[in-house]
C-alpha cells in the first residue's frame, strides 16, 4: 500500500477548510430551508463567540413561594339505601395575602367574570352549595400533576372534598384515586386514537363503552348481538392529598343507552344497589350517597350494546370541585368536536363556574413562522368561545405554554416562537374576556428551562415538570389565584 506522505494531508486538510470558508461566512443563523430537508452549519459569529449555556437564577424568582405542603324488574331491584348526613365539605378558611410573586393578567370583562366566581366561591360553607372548577391541560398535568396541589388548597380554603370528576377508565397513572375495568372497555377522545360518532364525550373529552356503537337494522338488530358484562372498579388512592381521598357521594355520568342494560353497584364485594339504565339516548346520572368514604365501588354493566360512560365525578356534600383532565398531545382545539348538549348538560348538572385551560406546549415545536403562531392563537380563541357559550356567565383561565427547551449547538435554548406564542395567546384570552396566567414568564421566561432541570424540577426532555416543579408551579398559580381573591374581598362591602 502506498504510504501518504504527512504534508499532503496537511494540504488536504488546509484545502477542506478554504472550501468551507465562504460557508462559514455567508451561512444564515437558522441554515437553509431546502424543502424537503433543512441544512444548518456553524455561522462565523458562533465561531469566533461559541455559545454558552444560559442559566436563569431560580432563587429570586421563587423566593416568596411556600411549598411546604406534603402530599400526603325495577321494583324488585335492590336499592341502595344508605345516604350522607350532607356535613362534608366545611373549609378551614384563613387569611389570604394580596401579593403574589406573579400575577393573572385581567382585562375588565375578566376581572367582572372573576368577580362573580368569587362571591359564588366565598359564600360555599354557608350556603352549602358545590361548584366545579375543570383543569384541561396537555401531558403537563397529567396524572393530576398541578391539578391535585390547586385542589388542596382551594378546598381546604373554601371546603369540598373528592377529586370530582374522573375518567371513566382511566389511561393514565394518577395518585388521587385508583381504577381498574374490564378488557372489553374501549376509551374513546375527542383529542386522539377511537372516536365516538355521535362525539358525546361530555366534559372529559373521553367516554367509555364495551361492545361498539351499532346501529340497529337490517344488519344489526338485538337478536343478533351477544350480551356483554363489563365493571369498572373505583377506589381510594392512600397517596392521595388528604381532601382528595374522602367522599361520600359518587356519580355516574352517561348517554346513549339505546338498549337494556342493567347495572349492579358493588361495595366491597357486596352487592348494593342495581339499577336499569334509561333507554332515550339521552345524558343521565346515577346518583350513590354514603355516610362515609365508600369502600372499592365496583360498576358491573350488563347488556347487548353499551351505553356511553363519560365520567364518574367522587364528591364531598357541598364545596369546590376541581377536576383534572389531561389530553396527552392535545393543543387545546378539541372542544368544538365535543357534542355541545352533552357539554352543556354536564356543565349545568356540575355547576360548572370556571373552566383553566393549559395547552400550547405541544404546538411550539411545529411553528415554523409567526403566521403559524396567530393561525394557531386564532384556532384557540374559537376553543375559549366555545366554552364559554356552553357555560354562559362562568370564568375561563388560560395558562399558555411553559418554557421549553431545544438543542442547538451544544445549547439548550427557548424555542424559537414560543414567547410570540405566549405573547399571542395573551391577546385571545383578553379578546374573549377570559384571565390569563403567564407560567414561562413565572419559570423565569427565556432559557428558564434548563435551570429547572438543574434543579430537578423539570425532566430531561426539557419540556415536562417532575413533581418536585409541578409543585412550584402549581404553588405560584394559586398564589396569583388567591391574590386577586383578597383583593376582591378587600374591596367588598
């Protein structure tokens, strides 16, 4: 084999680099756009200053911020007789401060929407009413990450237990209740994978059946179906936020039973109450009151085409009802495909008063300019309205992204339109009347990201919260919340 001498390498080298010169200079920040693929390259400006990792100081930020709060045939059916004494749901009150280390950003229709849920909210020990407060958010709060910590406070502030409503099976881990079904259950979203036809959904967004949706005709008609038992099982969770774990009363919520279906309700392996569901299509709700927290409720449903379950909904007597509901790699443009009767029947029936919505993380990473950015603003601002036309009068919260964090050269760094997103998810919420809470301005704003994961209040995808950080963020949330309360209260006669 021929042996290269060393020079001529040299030259080769040198040569290389001369070709690559002219790139290096003239190459643009954000590469070139091929179609088809893009192709970036090392400018002469991150030469000559190589980029270094930014950090953002956390401890001024979170000064003020208390997280000391530790998880810790009819007739002859049988008939659950037993019933609650209607005292669950008293709150410890005390004293609320006015200033926060963030804020909700309010415009005036806002701040009356807001005015009218907090005489609703400060009256509920003394009128012994229940309200709802429903949390849509992405994978951020999934498995009532957020959610479970909010719920705490405002029901050990204002009164309620239970964690209100929860799926009717439920596909991901979670530490305030436990759940098991049957295999023949099939979960259906408005948001991704199995829909239903008729997008009878209800509040959660997802709903339950065991056989599929027929139609009864010359194909499908009864006597050609099979008949079907499946259960879902429902039960305390003992790691669950003190408030969450106790209930007494139990619903269950569905529509579209077309056909005889019979259900038996099982405590503790004994047989309670039995029940032949309504056969209109319509939305209905199986009511059970306890004296106390009940053991593990086990749902049996027997019959040849399913009902829809939407939800069940675990509650105290009277108080606030605060409700997670996580749509894994959903932007938050799901509730026009919601069947708006069975929207607005369980929002009524729940006494639904403010609705938080928290999405934009999983569009950041899609935007490829600001006109994509405004579309999607747009596309959520139809979302907002929705919502509120199916609970007129009632307050809607949106927290928008939170910081999120990109590879770029060795750097982790914001992507590059999240704070445009931010900025442009501002301005819908103020155009519908709607409160906004800025979580990546409260991380920290740009760069944040990275800094939370140091401090391992953010996982190592950059994008979610561990639960040392959703805590953080949750306490600075309802900090903001609780804020505008006092003022409020201060203010009022």
């Amino acid at each position: 084999m021929k042996q290269i001498k060393p020079y001529i390498v040299v030259l080769y080298i040198l040569g290389v680099l001369l070709l690559l010169t002219p790139v290096l200079i003239f190459a643009p920040e954000d590469g070139w756009d091929l179609g088809f693929t893009k192709v970036e390259f090392l400018t002469l400006d991150n030469y000559i200053h190589p980029k270094e990792q930014e950090e953002v100081d956390l401890n001024e930020i979170l000064v003020e911020v208390d997280t000391s709060m530790v998880v810790t045939d009819i007739d002859s059916l049988i008939k659950y007789q037993g019933e609650s004494n209607g005292d669950l749901g008293a709150g410890d009150g005390g004293e609320v401060k006015e200033k926060a280390e963030t804020g909700l950003i309010l415009n005036d229709g806002a701040k009356n929407n807001l005015a009218k849920f907090f005489s609703e909210i400060a009256n509920l020990s003394s009128t012994r009413k229940k309200i709802s407060i429903l949390h849509y958010g992405d994978s951020q709060i999934e498995g009532d990450r957020m959610t479970s910590y909010i719920r705490q406070k405002l029901q050990k502030q204002f009164g309620g237990y239970g964690p209100g409503f929860i799926p009717a099976t439920n596909a991901y881990n979670t530490f305030t209740f436990k759940q098991t079904f049957s295999e023949n259950f099939t979960r259906y979203t408005a948001f991704g994978g199995p829909k239903l036809s008729n997008s009878k959904y209800g509040v959660m967004a997802s709903a339950s059946r065991f056989p599929p949706e027929y139609t009864l005709d010359s194909l499908f008609t009864l006597d050609s179906l099979e008949e079907q038992t499946a259960w879902i099982e429902i039960g305390v969770s003992k790691v669950a936020y003190s408030r969450a774990k106790v209930y007494n009363n139990v619903k269950m919520h569905y529509n579209s039973c077309v056909a005889p279906t019979m259900l038996r309700v099982y405590e503790g392996g004994n047989l309670i109450h039995e029940e032949a569901l309504i056969e209109d299509g319509g939305q209905h709700t199986v009511k059970l009151s306890f004296p106390s927290t009940p053991e593990t409720l086990k749902y049996e449903f027997t019959g040849k085409i399913s009902p829809t379950i939407c939800a069940f909904s675990l509650e105290g007597d009277y108080g606030v009802q605060v409700a997670n509901i996580a749509m894994r790699g959903s932007s938050g443009t799901v509730f026009n495909r919601i069947n708006n009767a069975s929207l607005r029947s369980m929002y009524a029936e729940s006494n639904t008063k403010l609705v938080i919505m928290q999405f934009g993380g999983n569009s950041v990473p899609f935007f490829k300019d600001s006109t994509g950015v405004t579309a999607y603003a747009n596309w959520f601002k139809s979302q907002i309205r929705t919502v509120k036309n199916s609970m007129p009068g009632s307050m809607v919260i949106v927290i928008g992204p939170s910081d999120m964090s990109q590879l770029n050269d060795g750097i982790y760094e914001t992507y590059k339109f999240l704070p445009f997103c931010v900025e442009e998810m501002k301005r819908v919420a103020a155009e519908s009347d709607a409160g906004y809470w800025d979580l990546y301005a409260s991380m920290g704003g740009k760069n944040s990201m990275y800094s939370w994961v140091e401090k391992g209040w953010a996982g190592k995808d950059y994008i979610h919260f561990s639960n040392a950080g959703a805590k953080f963020a949750s306490q600075m949330c309802y900090d903001a919340f609780i804020a505008e309360y006092a003022k409020w209260k201060s203010q009022t006669p």
